[in-house]
C-alpha cells in the first residue's frame, strides 16, 4: 500500500528545490493539480508554474503525467533508488508494477511464484524509501513509486508485468491479469488488444470503471487499425470521466471524434451551449445503430440532451430533443415530454407527465432516470419526493461506479433543501458535493453548486458569503453559457436583500432576471423567485409587473396542486391585496402551509401575516405570529431574518427577548464557519484551510474572524478551549 502523505525521505541524496511563486488558480484547477501531484503542496506549487495559460484557466486538461514536469523534483527520488542495491530495486520495481495505475494485489504471490530473496528491502527501509507490509511494501511517499518505476529499464517493468500476470489466476482476476499481459506487450497485437478490450467490457460491467478505463486505453495503444483504435479510445476517455478522472477524460476525447462524449464533456465540463447539439447528434447517431441496445443508449443521451436545456436555460430547445425521439420511434426520457408541455404551456399535460416521471423513484434504478425523477418532483414542487429521488440517484451511481453523477445528484438535493429549514446540513452536503466537483472535473457542476451555496448564505444571513459565491458563480457561468447557476445566484442576492429590508435592490435584481435570456437567466428559476418579487414589488409600491408574474405563478401553482406552491401563492395575493381583506389570504395560506415541507416560506408567511395583523392593530394574534416566526427564525440559523421578528415586536410593544447565545454555541455557526474553526483548532493555517476547502485564504480569514464574532472570542487559543469544552461536554 502507498502512502499518500507527502513526506521529503530524510536520506535523499539532496532536499526538494524551492518552488516559485505559483499563479493565480482557478479553484478547481487548484484542487485538481494538488490531486494530481499526490496532495504534495511544494509539487502542486511547481507544476502550476509549468502549466499554460489555459490549463490555468481550467479550459484545457491538466498533462497526464505531471512528473513529466517535475523532473528537478524527482531528481533526489530517483538518485536515492538508483543508489539501492540491485535485488532492492528489484523488489521496488514489482511492487510499483503492482500498485500503480491498476492496483492488483498480487506482491507476495509474484516473490514466492519467482522465489525471490525479501532480504534487500532492508536497504530500501534503512533509506528511508520503503517498508515491508502484511500486504507487500509501503513506500514512504508517491515519489518515491514513481522513482522506483521510472528508473527501471523497459524490458525489467515487462518482466515485472509478465510475473504479476503469472500469478493472477483466481476468480475474478482475469482483468488485472490481462492489464499486466498487455502492459508486458512488445508492441501492437490485435490478439492482446481484444483480450483487454473484453477485459475492460467485464470491469465496466462490475462497475469499475477506473480499471475499464486502463485496459481501454492500453487496448487502443496495442491496436494497429485507426478505426478501432478511436472507438477504444472513446470507450476509454468515457471511462475515465464515469471513474471522476475529468482530465484524463479530455485528453483521451481530443484524440476521438464522438459526437456523444463531446456533449458530456461540455455539458459538465465546458461551455453548455454546445452540449445540447452534440448531445443530440449522438442519439441520432445511436438510434440509428443497428445493435441491441441502440434505444437505449440513444434515450441516455436525449436525457442528457435534456440536462443541457436544464442547465443553459433555453428550455425551448426540448421540442428539438422530442422531434429526434420521434424521429426514431424513441421514447422521450426523464422530464423531457413533461419539460416540453411546460414550456408549451400545457400545463395539465405538463402535470401528469411529470408526475409519471417522479413517480420512477425506487430505489436501485438507472441514477441518470432518478435525476430526472427528482428534478420533476422539483418542478411539482414536491420538495420530500424530490430529496428522496436524488439521494437514491447518487447511491444508485455510487453502487455503479459513476462518479460524476454522485455531485449532480447533490446539486438538485440543495434545490429541495433550500426552504426545509434544513439549512446547516444541507450547506454541509452542498459542500461535500462542492469538493467532489471540483475534483472530479465537473466545473459546470462547481458553479451549479456555488449557487446553492449563495443561497444557503442569503438564508442564514452571511452577506459577506453570499456575494462572494454569487460573483463567483455568475462569473463562470455568464462565461460557460449557464443559465441555471446565473439565474439561482442572482436570485440567492435578491433573498439576501429581502431578509435585509432592501426590498428596491431585491425588486430590481429580480426584474432583471425576468429580462435574462438563456445562459444568463432560467425561466424556472425566475417563476420559483415570483413570491419574492411580489414582496419585493409590495414594499416598493410598484406592483403592476408582479401582479401578472402572479397570475402565472397561481395558473402553475393550481395546475401541479402542491400545498406549497398554492400556499405562496395564496401569500402573493395576500400582500396584493390590501386592508383586511388580506387576512383571510394569510390564513389560507398558513393552513396550505401546514401541509407542505417549506418550513422556511412558512416562518416568512408568519413574519409578514403578523406585521399586516400589527398594521390592522390585531394584537394579540399578531403578536402570537410574530413569536412564532421568531423561533423559527432562530431555529434555522437565520439572525437577520429573526432581528426583523424583534423588529415587528418592539413595534407592537410586545417584549422581544434579545439573542442569547445557547449554552452550546457552535450552532450559531454555519456549516463552513464549523468547518474552518474545527480545522483552526487543530493547527492548520489558513492558507492549508483554504486548500482543502477549495477557497481563498483572503474566504479563510473572513470566516476566521466570522467564527470569533459569533463564538465572543479574541483567539485561537479561546477557540481551541472552547471547542474541547463543547466536545467534551
């Protein structure tokens, strides 16, 4: 087993150089070159000064080999093994053929199988290099592999590879067996290459799609037809993208030429306007085949043909995607046919289909299906089913090796977690999915994401939070053509606005969004904003604009009949109308309320029924409200919101108890403030912080400073104390 902890061996014949200053990195780009370079910090720092301008800029793929790059670097590595003795750097080299790229556990069976004398490792030990493991050898590092692999000559590593193979002959072996015949190979062999090409076809089906992936691609190097060898370097680069090697993926791609892989890699990883097209070409291309199971796969690319109208916002462009259906007698996929009749306006067609769609929820089924399931519930507003479908859709693509649709699914999770009163653990979850986009490749799906947790901070109060991850999402997505981000990050400050008391910016930036066209704005997204432009729109006094989004807002709301899309609604009308007769519209509300999951539109109902009651000198039950919305408020994690609730109570004269921090106060802290302090206390800078979070140290010493305000401390030393205090207690 490798140990991955970066560590400079003591007895190297000379120290690691230092690196120069590294250039500004995109966050990905950041993560994924540290995840390159085995977590070593001084490496990262040194391959970003060697990368290109648009590898920076994350618009072309990191190199395959990053010690191709680094080769001062791994100078003393390969010095200290070379300076091994012979049967040592016999040991070394074996066990490095045997861990790295395809693990296969075959050590010990190769030195019994070749009777090989163990007793030299001791020279590698005494240097620092190496151990001996119940499994095999450990090496101090990842340098130090790659050094013992690198400085062998060729015909040693075939000989390794051919007595690994020798030795790999139980159940279920046969792949990595063949991984090592074909890494053993001369040179091109028609008969090895389809030995790995059905060897990566068993893999794939096992749902290993990292090890599908290396004998793909070894299989199209021993391929001597162009032809074939394209189509195995598609397999291989599909692969890679499903094992969340991104990179990789790209650079295989760029030697294909795939209509249907190119689309997926734009729609996740590129500009997504161009995904749509692609998309649909190779589901013309694969409805078109003559195998088995071309439907199916040309149904799987009309889903994704359908993601990219999603995600770019040009939700017209699903009547494309259902006329290439029926021109091949496919039938549309997901939330395709129910998208279309929205966008037509059918509402009640729209309705049943997408009700049919959310009702494919079970779990176990196809993950790309379950998105889908859970993207229509969204759009019924039936925010519990639609949790529930995408947490199935990420276990299922768990279970199936797909890698990249494990953060998708998350991205839809956070839409149905936005209003649940949820907000720390579904920060936390957005955030987990956040890391595993970034380091997957998924820039796309990164920006999908720092949307949503533009969100969580408008909901919780932390300005400073929100308009950072809002600039930062809208930055990228304005420049990738993605609608979907755009629109939820402008709509995420317009919540922050409004929780805040401004309602002319909040009635602006959502004016503004109704004007956006595809890549800049989303349709859903602007109707889902509707109740809050009317509040918005209210306050400002100017409601001509809000009432007829309203309008369309009830048509929906009345047509999918969720109890809390009718109980928004119902509050729309409420604020639009005025006097006493509102009352009975807030009532009504509530009562929807009651049946729904949004517990967070339900505080804000509450908040503003009990400052209409106070207008209307109810008293009594303007003051119940207001209370009731206050410990909601607080609950949640959402300060600003409350103070509005002491607010509306001072006005009435009614006694509003002033903000005590509980006994326990890490819950005043949001999920990434809890994150960073615990991080804090346990010694880590911020510039180390900010690396593993993916976010500047300039976010780290914001949240830093976050952390003391909240917490009443001056220090690190105070948040270490406080911390094991609430730990221990």
């Amino acid at each position: 087993m490798c140990v991955v902890t970066p560590v400079n061996p003591p007895r190297l014949a000379r120290p690691w150089p230092p690196p120069p200053p590294a250039p500004a990195v995109r966050e990905g780009v950041r993560v994924r070159i540290l995840r390159s370079v085995h977590g070593d910090s001084r490496a990262a720092a040194a391959l970003a000064t060697r990368l290109t301008d648009r590898q920076l800029a994350g618009l072309d793929p990191l190199p395959a080999e990053p010690a191709d790059l680094l080769p001062e670097l791994l100078a003393p590595y390969r010095h200290a093994v070379r300076a091994l003795p012979d049967g040592a750097r016999l040991l070394l080299l074996l066990a490095a053929a045997d861990q790295y790229p395809v693990a296969t556990h075959a050590f010990l069976r190769a030195v019994a199988a070749a009777r090989l004398d163990t007793r030299p490792l001791e020279a590698a030990e005494a240097a620092g290099l190496a151990h001996a493991t119940p499994g095999g050898v450990g090496f101090a590092d990842p340098w130090t592999r790659v050094a013992a692999y690198g400085t062998a000559t060729p015909a040693d590593r075939r000989d390794a590879h051919r007595l690994l193979a020798r030795v790999l002959h139980g159940a279920g072996e046969s792949p990595r067996r063949s991984w090592h015949r074909g890494a053993a190979a001369l040179g091109p062999s028609g008969r090895l290459a389809a030995e790995l090409t059905a060897a990566a076809a068993r893999a794939r089906a096992a749902g290993d799609p990292a090890l599908a992936g290396a004998l793909a691609e070894r299989a199209a190097a021993l391929t001597p037809e162009a032809r074939p060898r394209v189509r195995l370097l598609a397999r291989a680069a599909a692969d890679a993208w499903n094992s969340g090697d991104g990179d990789r993926a790209r650079l295989l791609a760029a030697r294909t030429d795939t209509p249907a892989l190119d689309g997926v890699l734009a729609l996740r990883a590129g500009h997504a306007a161009e995904a749509f097209d692609a998309l649909t070409e190779g589901a013309a291309r694969a409805a078109a085949g003559l195998s088995d199971r071309a439907g199916e796969h040309a149904r799987h690319l009309l889903a994704r043909a359908t993601e990219a109208a999603v995600y770019t916002g040009d939700l017209r462009r699903c009547r494309e995607a259902v006329q290439v259906a029926h021109r091949f007698g496919v039938a549309p996929p997901g939330v395709l046919d129910g998208l279309t009749a929205a966008v037509d306006g059918r509402y009640d067609d729209a309705r049943n289909l997408l009700e049919a769609t959310a009702g494919r929820c079970g779990p176990g089924g196809d993950p790309t299906l379950l998105l889908h399931a859970g993207i229509a519930a969204l759009m019924l507003g039936d925010h519990t089913r639609a949790a529930t479908a995408t947490v199935r859709a990420a276990t299922a693509a768990r279970a199936r090796g797909l890698t990249p649709l494990v953060s998708q699914a998350m991205e839809f999770r956070a839409h149905a977690d936005f209003w649940t009163g949820r907000l720390r653990a579904a920060e936390a979850a957005a955030l987990d999915a956040l890391r595993q986009a970034h380091a997957t490749g998924q820039d796309n799906g990164a920006c999908h994401l720092q949307a949503a947790l533009a969100m969580f901070a408008a909901l919780t109060g932390d300005a400073a939070l929100c308009r950072e991850r809002a600039a930062a999402a809208r930055s990228f997505a304005l420049a990738h053509g993605l609608g979907l981000p755009a629109a939820l990050a402008q709509w995420a400050l317009a919540v922050l606005d409004l929780g805040s008391g401004r309602y002319g910016d909040a009635a602006a930036r959502l004016r503004a969004l109704a004007g956006f066209g595809p890549g800049h704005g989303h349709r859903a997204v602007r109707h889902l904003a509707t109740p809050h432009y009317v509040e918005a729109a209210v306050h400002t006094g100017d409601t001509r604009i809000a009432r007829a989004a309203h309008a369309v807002y009830d048509r929906w709301a009345h047509a999918v009949r969720s109890a809390d899309d009718l109980a928004l609604s119902a509050r729309c009308h409420a604020l639009l109308t005025p006097g006493a007769d509102a009352v009975e519209h807030y009532r009504t509300a509530l009562d929807l309320h009651d049946r729904g999951t949004r517990a967070v539109e339900r505080a804000r109902t509450e908040l503003l029924f009990g400052g209409a009651l106070r207008r209307l000198r109810h008293r009594a039950e303007a003051r119940d409200r207001l209370h009731s919305a206050l410990e909601a408020f607080e609950a949640f994690g959402a300060p600003h919101c409350a103070e509005r609730a002491r607010a509306e109570l001072r006005a009435l004269g009614a006694p509003a108890a002033a903000a005590r921090p509980p006994e326990n106060r890490t819950p005043h802290l949001t999920a990434q403030q809890l994150r960073v302090a615990r991080m804090a206390a346990e010694g880590a800078t911020n510039r180390e912080i900010a690396t593993y979070l993916a976010l500047s140290p300039r976010t780290i010493d914001h949240h830093l400073r976050g952390v003391f305000t909240r917490l009443g401390i001056r220090s690190r030393i105070e948040l270490v104390r406080l911390l094991e205090e609430e730990y221990d207690g």
